[in-house]
C-alpha cells in the first residue's frame, strides 16, 4: 500500500496490490472565491473588536517568559495579564509569512500551508475509538498504529497530526516518544508534535531531525514539522502550549494557534463576539511569536462553534459553525495569516448525521479558503471517538473535493464544448460509442472508493452492505495489507536509540 | 401539525402537539454570493457553444403546433428539426421575467421564483418507496398521501412537487385526478402538474382554480402553478412535454424546463458540453414559450450529472454534478432566468454515503444560486426510491440551510461583539450565566428535528437509534398526528364533484 517511489508522480488513479483504487497524491488548490458573509465593515467591527479586547481587557498568558517578553515590547503587564495595542499586534503580525511550506523525511509530501492550498490533517486527540465490531474503547497503542497506517495508505490525507486516538497503555513519561517514533516510520508525511512540556517538543524536533537524515542547521533552515496550541478561553494561555510555541517558533517549526471559543461557553453566545475573542486570543500568541521570532511560520486557527441549547455541550457541523469558519476565513486574509479549520460533527458513529455534520464542516473549510483542514478524516462524538470506518468515509469526501477542485471540469475549450460530437450524435442518438466519449471516458469521471453506485437489487443481491459495512471492510483490508513507507535502516537505528536512550532517561515529567 | 394560522407568523420555533419544533415557514433568502467556476469567457464559451448547436445542428420538436409556431417566427423548419438563430433566442429569452410568484390556495405559501430566494421542493417521480421496515416496494397511494402529509407538515418543504412515489394502484387514466385532488387537500402549498397529456395538464389547472377559490381571470392573472418538462435528450423535445408547457404558459402559470443531460450517455462527456447542450435543449423551449406567450413565467433547469463509469449507471451528488451545477448558474444570471436544481444522491438507504452526496448536491444548489431545488427531501437510488426517513433526515440539512442563511447569523453590531460580556467575564470564567447569554440563549443556535447530539453514553442508554431509526419514528409520529390544512366545505365538494365527473368521463387517454 506505499505510495510511488519518491520523485515519480501519478497523473491516473494508482491501482495498487488489493485493487484499491485512489486519487494521486496532490495539494488541491482552492480555486473557489471564499464566501464572505461580512462586508467590509464588519471585518473591521470584528478587527475593532479584538484590538479592544487586547487593549482593554488583556489576556492572561500563564508564562514567565512571555511576560518577560510582551514586557520588553513595552506590552502593560499586570500579573499574568498583558495588555497591547493594536499598532503592536498589527506590527508583529505583519512579520508572518503569508504562507509557508513544510517538508517531512520524504521531501515529495511537502505541504504548503497558505496561499490557496488545502491541506487535509488526520483525526487529532481523541481519547477513545469505535469500530462496528468492537464499540467504543479507550484508546491503545495498536490502535493508534492502525490510524497511522490508514493516515499514510490514503493519498488525500497530507499530514499525520495529533494521536488519532491516546495511547492509554503506553506510561505517559515515554508515551511521546513511541507515538512519533510510530508517525515517523509509519508515515513519510509532515508530522505534529504537542505542545505538552520541554522535554515532548524537544524530543519531537530531535527525532523528526534523526528521521530526514538531517543536520541541526539543515532542520531549522525551513520547518519540518509544526505543533498546534490551543488557548484556555476565555482569554488565557497556559504554561506548556505557550512554551512549547516558543520552541518551535524559534527553531523554526511551524506554529499553529487555535482558540476553542464556544459560543455561549467559553466565548460570547453571538458568533462575532466569539470570533473576536478567538482572534484576540490567536493574534497575541502570534503577536508574542513574532516579536521572539521575527518571521516564524505560524497559522491561525479556528475552532468556535455553539453548544447545544439542551445540554451545553459543544455542537459541531452547524450552520454556526459554518458561518464562524467562514467569518474567520475573512479575518485570516485581512491579516495575511495561513488559515486552520477543522472536518468536524457531533453524531457518535459514522450515520447519516456524522456525513451531513462533516460535509458541513468541509465545505465550510472550503468556503473559507482554509489552508489546513484539522480532523479531515475519522473524526466522531465531538472529538471523543476517532473511528477507522469514518476515517474510509471522510476519504471519500476529500478525494470528491480534491476532484471538485481539479481545473479540467470546467474547462470550456473547443475540445470541451464538443460541437463536432454533438453534430456527430444529433438527436435522439447516443455518446457513449463516440470518438469524443472513448477517447476521455476512462479519466473523464470521480471514482469512488467506498460509495456504492450500483442499483438497489444489485447492493441487495450483493449483501446489502451500508456504509459503515464497507468501510470496515475496506479499514481492516488496508490495515491488514499495510507496507510501511521506506526509512534508510541507519536512520532507523538512530531513531530507535534515541527513543530507547530517552525511554532510559525516564522521558519527560507527568506532572504538568 | 397544521401551521399557524393565515397571516400570521411566528418568530420563534413553534412547538406544536407532539413536541415536534421546528423552523417557521420562511423562502430562505441567499446571501452567499454564488461559487461562479467560470471566468467570463468560460460563460461566452458555452453560450457560443449552445447558439452554434441551435444554428448549425438544431432540434427536433415532435409537436406539430411547435413547428408551426417556429415557422411563423422565421427559424429553419425541415421535418422536425428546427434550426434557430442566437439573436431570436436571445430575444426571446429577454421576454422571460427574471423572477416570478406562485401562489396556492394559501396565499401565505406564496413563493418567489427568482432573484436571490431559494425555495424547496419534495421528492418527486420515483417510482418505489423504502422504509425500514418494509424495504422496498412498487408506489401505492397511501403511501404517495404519506408523503404529501410529509410535504405539508414541513415547513422547509414549500412546494408540493411531482408524485413522490407512482401510485400504481389507481388505473393511469384517473390517477391524476387522485393524486392532484390529494395534493391539494392535504397541502395548502405550491402544487405541480405533470405535462402528460392535454386532459392531465387542463384538469391540473381546472382543479387548482377550484381549490383557489378562484375565477378563470383570476386563476390567469398571475402564476397558480406550474409545470416542469423534460427535453429527451440529446436535443429532442417530445410531444406531450411541449403541449402542456404551451397550455400552461398560455395560461400564464409557470414552466420550468429541465433536460437531463447525463455526460458520456445523452450529452457529451465533458462538462462545458454537457451544459451546452442543455442550455440548448432548454432555451429552445423558452424560446418557443415566449414566442407562443410573451413574458410568461419560466425557470431554467439543470439535471447534469455523470455516469458511473463502471456500470453506465447516473451517478449524483459527485464533483462533476456540483461543478456543472454552478456553471449552470451561471449560464442562468447570464441569461436573466431562475435556475432550478436538485438535491439529489446515488445511494440506496438513508446512511453516510446518502447524506454526502445529499449535501454535495444541496450545497451546490446554494453556491450556485439556485432558485428552485427539486428533490429537496426524500430521494433514493438515483430517483428510483422515496423514503420517508430520508425525507426528514433531508429536512434538517434544509433547515440547517435555512439558518445558515439568516443574517442575525453574521451580525457584527456592538451588541455582537459583545465588549462588554467579554469585559464582564473576564479570564477563565463562563459565559453560560452572563447576561448577554442570558436573554439570547433560547433562540442564539439551531435546534436540531433529528439529529442526536447527546454524548456517546447518553444516545447508548436510550436505545442507540441510529439517523434512520429516529427519522423513522419522527416520520410516523408526524403521518399519524396529520391534520389537513383547512379547506371551506363548498371548495372541497366542488373539488370532490369535478374528480367524480372526470373520473365518469373515462379520466385522460392512456395510450400516450
């Protein structure tokens, strides 16, 4: 199931040992002008509103060093709380790159974060994982191995990020290292790395080094990995995200910050109020990052959606969500920052509801002209579950907008007006046996590789499998058929005796 | 499950008997500005494209009126083929009024066809039904009058289109004065006639000036109903199709014409020429209607999709189906008509894969600024199976789309930014208490009909019903708590006497 040899591109769907038909590899580029349900004044409400929050209120950053840092900037600090205006935050902001790139061991899954690309991110974070045979589970190691395999056998997932599921049997001092040894070697493609402690990301930027066969100066000479931090809204950073943004940042990783601003929990019950406080909170990290280090890659994230009016928890694939992605998506631009949205839903298993939920969610990733679309695939119950059904399922919805995207559907030339085959036919005739037809017919069309296109009699006489059926079967097929991705064996020997060097130094401390 | 009363409307969700709440009626209004994936030459492409196919190849109309009619307007009649120059389409097409009214036995069910409202439709034309229960099965008219109590009981739902299911079991010489004698009583929206036929479409409008109340004048002063035709693609136009759309538009009611044009079967197998081709098709039609009737109400319709390249087999809610989709509407605002798509989708049951592609046709009905989507709720197979659970699943993508546009959604006014609840909470609190939540919380977010959003352990104990379980509960409680709009007893008599004399006359021939 490993991908082309290194160098070498598909321009047709690889067919592969077990008949698994998929799109090549490839960034889509985003062609779409976004939805843009502000005018301009309320881009500038919105701006207005972030500068006010930052100048007025402050916000809370629980690190020493920051708030030496914001002091040096001539920030008002007060305790933990820092106060900017806007001149500073515009300032500091405007020194991010617009876009950047970042390149893992195999430098052909370089992904660029910015401009019009779309970079499609597996399932992050989930504490447990449902499959249709065995329910929902506290996450393991296996597991999490069977996630990456999927996050690497699937051309339209671009990045392995956070643990698809937590690794609950691995002790939490050394579980870092096993996890990104795993990424590393399971996967050719850009990894993350959490923002948990010093001892997590320096390890992490250690073995990401080891495995691209690189020197310290060749790892920081362009970002190689990235981590994502996520405020405590509202208006509060804490402790170990904050370092561990620093770290990367000056090390030149790539940086991603993303508040979680429910609206009506952590953030105001209206989507602009929520979406101010999301960017108050994302442009002083930014802000922060930029003035320790001029230029450092980083991305602003979104993740403000509304709880549910029966019980409080977080809803997600709403028209809320949508229209908060789609806000921010404008804000972004306004600031010239790379874009972070999330393929998210609320349902609790891969029905009906988790697929309007999640295409919800990625058409709104669309909409906004994201760059880099979190929880892409395999993502259920809010964040709770990562499931390898809906991981198949999700595919299949990325693969249909990477194809949307492609620019030969609408193309309008004399080719693909057609007149001479449309004469050819006339009426009442037929196009499938003409030149025009046969020519084309092989690439002309999406497809799929889970969804079932034949009629109900023939689905009936075949099984009558649902969704959810094929997808396991199809999970479990390319699990079991797995080919790890090639890794020089002295790479390989060096990054297994880093983890075990560090595993004998005790890994990092627990009790942050 | 009767709505509110004439004339008045509710602003917030209306709890009826049952507990059932959902949104008030209401023809959402698109704010997005429509995806357009054509640059301006695209749009002169194509539309060179359809004007060379009416020059140069042209069409046939099996309609003796229609050629006579062509004839007199001086295009090129020889046989059945009619050749016609752009600049007498053009003209034509100019006549067609960009947007227009229908009005049903409710005048507070009006709806605007055109400008920047988007009005939806039920399933219509399959030919089976599924249920979870019963699986699948041939129509009958009791379950057709399950669908119609579904139409009427939805507020998202405004028109009560085509048959949702072929009732087999009333003899086809009668069977539209049953099913239109249904519609009208056990809906009080929109109703739609098919044009098969002189007798189906003259006693389709007989009936609905009855149920109207109205005068013969009054039934033709403005849009009642309407019709919508099919060409027979590529590029014929077959008798009874043609015959009822004159007699409608001659009637002043509406007429919306949508060829099917299947890329690689009835149309080329690329996209520009598979429009091409049924802007052809269609504005040949329009052309012939505002000849035949100056400014009568007309709407453009787009059913271009793909075929699965495996079996030859329509495929639906695919990439190709959404680009051609917008590249349609495009072709409609550069034509000045209302457009009218679907929400449509390939897969058997109500799971995942019916719900992608749902949404992929339904947000493509959005970015392309459609006017009119046919199929809104309710479509199985590839239009060969309508289900009642997909009908309501369906119906909360549709209010999802209906609060995604409500522009309260994207204000950014004091009040929204909400400085002063941020200000209030501070760090680390909560905004579930603060005040701005307070009087905001009950109507800030969508509430979903379907959709469970309770945690995994909480959906576990209460029976782990999956989407189509619940619809399917939902669907029957409403079907049994139905009651029918109120109709004065004499207008119910007089409907009731009319489908006796007609049904004593023998109904229409069936030998079409």
């Amino acid at each position: 199931m490993n991908d082309l040899p290194h160098g070498r591109r598909s321009r047709r769907p690889h067919r592969q040992a077990g008949a698994f038909a998929q799109m090549p590899w490839r960034i889509p580029v985003n062609t779409d002008r976004p939805t843009e349900p502000l005018p301009p004044e309320g881009v500038a409400a919105i701006h207005d509103g972030a500068m006010a929050i930052l100048r007025d209120i402050g916000i809370e950053f629980l690190n020493d060093e920051a708030l030496a840092i914001f002091r040096q900037a001539g920030c008002r600090v007060e305790g933990a709380n820092v106060r900017m205006d806007a001149d500073f935050v515009t300032e500091m902001v405007a020194r991010a790159p617009a876009s950047f790139p970042i390149t893992p061991r195999n430098p052909d899954r370089r992904v660029e974060v910015g401009g019009r690309h779309i970079v499609f991110v597996n399932v992050s974070s989930p504490p447990n994982s449902w499959d249709m045979v065995r329910g929902k589970r506290s996450g393991d190691f296996s597991t999490f191995q069977d996630f990456m395999k999927l996050t690497q056998v699937f051309n339209c997932i671009h990045v392995a990020g956070g643990y698809p599921v937590e690794p609950i049997d691995i002790h939490p001092a050394i579980r870092h290292l096993d996890c990104i040894a795993a990424k590393l070697t399971l996967t050719d493609k850009v990894v993350h790395a959490y923002s948990l402690g010093r001892e997590r990301v320096e390890d992490a930027m250690e073995m990401v080094r080891i495995a691209g066969g690189l020197t310290d100066a060749q790892f920081r000479e362009t970002p190689r990995m990235y981590t994502n931090i996520n405020s405590v809204s509202p208006l509060k950073h804490d402790f170990p995200m904050i370092d561990g943004a620093l770290r990367c940042a000056r090390a030149g990783q790539g940086v991603i910050v993303t508040p979680f601003t429910l609206a009506g929990a952590m953030a105001p019950v209206t989507l602009a109020g929520a979406v101010a406080l999301s960017l108050a909170e994302a442009l002083s990290a930014i802000a922060l990052l930029q003035f320790a280090a001029p230029g450092c890659p980083v991305g602003l994230g979104t993740f403000t959606s509304n709880v549910d009016m029966k019980s409080g928890a977080p809803a997600f694939g709403t028209p809320e969500y949508m229209r908060a992605t789609q806000m921010t998506g404008q804000m972004a631009r306004f600031y010239g920052l790379p874009l972070r949205s999330s393929g998210v839903c609320t349902a609790n298993i891969p029905d009906a509801q988790a697929m309007w939920e999640t295409s919800n969610s990625l058409w709104a990733a669309v909409q906004s002209g994201s760059n880099l679309v979190y929880h892409a695939a395999g993502w259920l119950e809010g964040g709770l579950i990562a499931s390898p059904e809906k991981f198949v399922l999700d595919c299949e919805v990325l693969q249909m907008i990477q194809r949307y995207m492609e620019p030969s559907l609408t193309a309008t030339g004399p080719d693909e007006i057609a007149l001479d085959a449309i004469a050819e036919v006339g009426s009442g005739g037929h196009y499938f046996g003409c030149a025009h037809t046969q020519v084309r017919y092989e690439q002309a069309f999406y497809a799929p590789i889970a969804s079932d296109w034949r009629n109900f009699e023939a689905w009936e006489a075949a099984g009558a499998e649902d969704s959810i059926a094929r997808a396991h079967r199809i999970a479990n097929a390319l699990i079991e058929g797995f080919e790890p991705p090639p890794m020089d064996p002295a790479i390989a020997e060096e990054l297994a005796a880093f983890v075990a060097r560090r595993k004998a130094e005790g890994g990092a401390p627990t009790d942050f």
